[in-house]
C-alpha cells in the first residue's frame, strides 16, 4: 500500500526535464516518468493486483484497485497527466482497461528507451508501433466471439471478469444484477446509463445487494400520522412547494382587522380543503414533494390514507418521475389524470439504520436501482466505482456484441504473430514492432506475478501452451495457472481490449514526441539568458 499523495514521478536523477538540456535527456527523463507511472499501476493489474490507499489533502483516504482512480488521484506530474487523459476515455466513460492502457504505455516506452539508446529514431519507433498495433487490432478480431446482446450468462461474466478483484468475488451476486439493470433500461441496443441509479448502505454484507425496479428517495414518510405504507399507488410528484397560497386574497387588500385574519385563514382551509378534494378525487395514494408540503396539508392527507414524503431530491424527483410515468408539477391545480404516475408499493423503509422511501414495482421498464451493501464504508465505495465500470462494460458489450478471452491470452497471442509479422518490415521498424510484442506480454506476465507465480516462467510456459496450438489460453488471475479464459468465465469486451492496445501506442507516441516540457514554475536564471531571447522554452534548443 501506498500511503501518500500525490507521488512524485521524477527520473534517477531526479530530472523532471528542463528548459536547459539536451533533447535526448528531456526525453529520457519522460520515458522514465512514464515508466514509473506504469509500473505503479501495474501493481493493480488483474484479480490479485494490490489496492492502494489514496489519501488527498483533507486527510480522506479512499481504498482503490481502480487503475482510473489512481492515476487521477495519485500521480502529481504532467506527464503521469498525460497518461491519464489519454488512457481514460472521454467518448463514453469507459473506465475498464484503463490499468492495461498505462501499463502497455509504460513498457512501450521502456522499450523504445532501449532502441533510443540503440539509435533509433523516435519517429522510426513511433511508426514500427503504430504498424504493430494496427496488426495487433486485426488479431484480436481473429480472436473474438460474436455474442447476442441479451446472452445474460455471457453478459454476467463480462461484468464478473471487470470487477474481479475490487470489491466482489466472480461468485458474487453483484455483476448478475449489474446486467438485469443495463437489461431493463435498454431499448434497442441503446443503453441510458444514467437510468440506473446506485445507492450504498453500509453495515452489511454485499451479497445482500439486490437490483430494483424502483426508486429509493432519501427522505422518511412527512409525520408520525402518515400511513407506512400504500399499495397499487397512483402517485402524484411535485418540485414546489406545496401550500396554499399566502394570503388566500388578493394582494393589494389591506389586512387591518380581525375579522379580516379570520377571513384569510377561512380562505386559507377552503383551499387547504379543495387541495386535498383535488387529489383525492384524482384517486392519488402517494403524494411525493420536491419543496415543502405544508403541515395542515400533510395531516389532511394522511387521514385521506396518502402516504406523503417531502423534500425529496431534485435528481430523485426526475428518476422518480420516470419509474412511475408521472410528470413533475409545480401545483396540485395543475395535476390531471395524465399527469399521475404508478407503482405497486410505496412504503418506508430502514436502509442501513436510515429511514427512507422505497417505491417499488414501477409501471415504466425505463429505470433501474442498484442497493449495494458492503461492511464498511469503504468496501462500499470501491464496490460503487467498480459496479460503475462493469455497467459501461456491459453496456459496451451490448453496443458491439463481441467477446474475447481476458488473462493475457489475446495479449499472448499477439505477441506471438507480431513477431512472425515484424519479418515483412525493414530492420529498423522491425525492431519496433518486436518492441510492441514484447511490450504486449506485460499484461500476461503481471497477472502471473500478482497470483503469486514467476513472471517469466508463468509467461514462457503460456507461450508455449499457445505456440503448441492453444491460442486462446491465458493465466488464472487468482492460482497463476494456465487456463482456458473463456470456459472459465473470464472474458472481456472486444471494444475495450482494441482500445487498450491501440492507445497505449499512441500515449508512448505523445511523450516520447514532447522534447521539452516546461516544469509547471520555473524561475529565468537573467544570467543564462543569451542576448535574442530565453534559453529553452518549448521546442528548444
Ligand atoms: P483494467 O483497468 O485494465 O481493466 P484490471 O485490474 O481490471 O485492469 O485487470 C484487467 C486484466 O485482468 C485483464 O487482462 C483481464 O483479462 C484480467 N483478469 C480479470 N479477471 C481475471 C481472472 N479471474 N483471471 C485472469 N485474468 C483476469
Ligand atoms: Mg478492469
């Protein structure tokens, strides 16, 4: 574990790159950054990969085995920026393969160090990579599987496969109602990920997570007088504050007198009356509230047996409204027949020690809750960020239904053909592509050495089960075993591995085309600065 944020990622020498030296040593000082980013991810990698404790500056630490996560939180250095940025993509928010990203591109830039060194040009390496992982993108397709989008079991195991080793074991309950979630609130193919809400309860194991088809609202029923619960409801929801109106006259009257007070608050309990006529009428049974619902108001209706639950959360209101096919309004005078939403029950319930509003049995296939438990807050939390990326994974999966094996089985297998491969290219480029392939088999190797096995034996003995025909066999991430991934469960998108192996390249590129960066303060030395202008800066000497 690592205890401290942000870490410095520096070079032997403690060079960041500098505004005055040579190309060569600005660019090994940020091969030797963004080797050390990988290898402090690395460390993650697969079912037995290690958490780290990310404490920021209030003193907060949060435990996580998300590749993402640390690279956000923990690396304090452009270049460790540069990774992050470009491994996390932005066009969905898939997070999966994040780790895998920064690992590749931390080795692909230790190998091209190593040609640097041999005299090949940046350029050369960049291109030689480039050829590879295009080659590398054609291979993994030789090896993926097209899957139904609505094959659950399938679907259960991609999930499984992403959350493995962060908060769930591959038995566990979660990644099957991760995929009856992403099921129910898909139409054709297209996923709202934003229809499934995630809430944490601490203080129980998480096998006693469960999926709803409802909405939890953070807030108890309104009064001791209000029934616990309804059933068959007809909801009403509202984002106002329910009450009637001031005065219940017309402005510009003076109140000067008793009697006047007394007629207000007669016209204030005629309105409070044909409130509460109004919705009884509409045969609502549940009255959910946004703002405040006035007292008079909330006792009235509670004797009418509605349950009533107030100042509900704005984003709770507009899932709500949803679930049930009500729409949101700002006064009961507004509220018609069309308006009314539906649900089997709404009733309170105790969550983890907290009392809140459960609506369950929606009329709408359009949303989705996942409750997830976990002992402590902690376990909870790690559980909510990787039940996050197991939902983009099935999403992902449903997108472009198609499957390959994980446990470094396709990385193995690349790297094999990509040698066979390099012999068509000219020496140089030749040498890159070898680079790539060599780089490929960290992820192999790793998962071999976070099971507990020599990642050089795990790795040789891998290859030659593959090389004997075996092309889909990859490591047991928890034994360090040789397995067939695919019969074992262990299985990822083809979407997320192609884009692994495809930016990885593409962030070694980036850094090793910076040749200089300028530290993030730097003071001008009036000494050293020649008589046309600074020394250094971008792009120089
Ligand atoms: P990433 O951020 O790249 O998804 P992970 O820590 O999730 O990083 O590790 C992903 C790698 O672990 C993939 O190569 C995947 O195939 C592999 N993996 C996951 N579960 C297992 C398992 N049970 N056995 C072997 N490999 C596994
Ligand atoms: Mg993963």
């Amino acid at each position: 574990m690592v205890g401290r944020t942000p870490q410095d990622i520096t070079a032997d020498d403690g060079t960041v790159g500098s505004s005055g030296s040579d190309q060569r040593s600005v660019q090994m000082a940020n091969i030797a950054a963004g080797k050390a980013v990988g290898e402090l991810v690395r460390t993650t990698l697969g079912p037995r990969g290690l958490d780290k404790l990310l404490v920021d500056d209030d003193g907060m630490g949060i435990v996580t085995n998300n590749g993402a996560s640390i690279l956000r939180e923990m690396v304090d250095h452009p270049i460790g920026d540069i990774i992050a940025d470009l491994s996390v993509s932005h066009e969905d928010g898939v997070r999966d393969g994040t780790t895998t990203t920064a690992v590749l591109a931390g080795r692909l830039l230790g190998e091209a160090e190593t040609l640097i060194e041999r005299d090949i040009h940046p350029t050369t390496i960049a291109r030689g990579y480039r050829a590879a992982a295009e080659r590398a993108g054609e291979i993994l397709d030789e090896h993926a599987t097209v899957i139904e989008p609505s094959d659950t079991e399938r679907l259960t195991s991609l999930a499984a496969t992403s959350m493995s080793g962060k908060g769930t074991m591959k038995e566990d309950v979660v990644p099957s109602l991760v995929v009856e979630a992403v099921q129910r609130v898909r139409t054709d193919g297209d996923v709202d990920r934003d229809a499934i809400r995630i809430e944490k309860i601490t203080g129980a194991p998480v096998d006693n997570s469960v999926m709803m088809d409802g909405v939890i609202l953070d807030q108890e029923r309104a009064d001791s007088v209000t029934p616990y619960r309804v059933e068959d409801a007809t909801i009403a929801v509202f984002d106002k504050d329910i009450e009637p109106r001031e005065s219940g006259l017309e402005l510009d009257v003076d109140v000067t007198t008793p009697s006047d007070v007394a007629r207000i608050q007669e016209n204030q309990r005629a309105e409070i009356v044909s409130i509460v006529d109004h919705l009884d009428d509409l045969g609502v049974d549940a009255v959910i509230g946004g703002e405040n619902i006035a007292e008079e108001l909330r006792e009235r209706l509670a004797k009418r047996g509605m349950y009533v639950v107030r100042r509900v959360h704005d984003d709770e209101i507009a899932h709500l409204a949803k679930a049930t096919g009500a729409n949101v309004k700002g006064t009961v005078r507004e509220l018609s027949a069309d308006d009314l939403g539906y649900a089997e029950i709404v009733e309170e319930t105790d969550l983890g020690g907290e009392l809140q509003t459960r609506v369950q049995g929606c009329a709408t296939e359009t949303t989705a809750t996942l409750v997830l438990y976990g002992s402590t807050r902690d376990v909870v939390d790690e559980l909510h960020r990787a039940v996050k990326d197991a939902i983009s994974v099935v999403s992902c999966a449903i997108d472009e239904p198609k499957i390959i094996p994980g446990g470094g089985a396709p990385e193995t297998a690349i790297a094999l053909r990509l040698h066979q491969y390099a012999k068509e290219f000219d020496s140089r480029e030749q040498l890159a592509i070898e680079a790539y392939a060599n780089a490929l088999e960290v992820v192999p190797s790793t998962l071999a050495e976070n099971a507990g096995v020599d990642p050089i034996l795990g790795l040789v003995n891998l290859r030659a089960v593959q090389s004997n025909g075996d092309t889909l066999a990859g490591i047991d991430g928890e034994t360090g075993e040789i397995i067939d991934p695919v019969e074992a469960g262990i299985i990822e998108p083809f979407s997320v591995k192609l884009r692994s192996i495809t930016t990885a390249p593409q962030v070694a590129e980036t850094i090793l085309r910076i040749d200089d960066f300028l530290p993030m303060s730097f003071e001008i030395d009036e000494d050293k600065l020649p008589a046309n202008g600074p020394a250094g800066g971008m792009g120089a000497p």
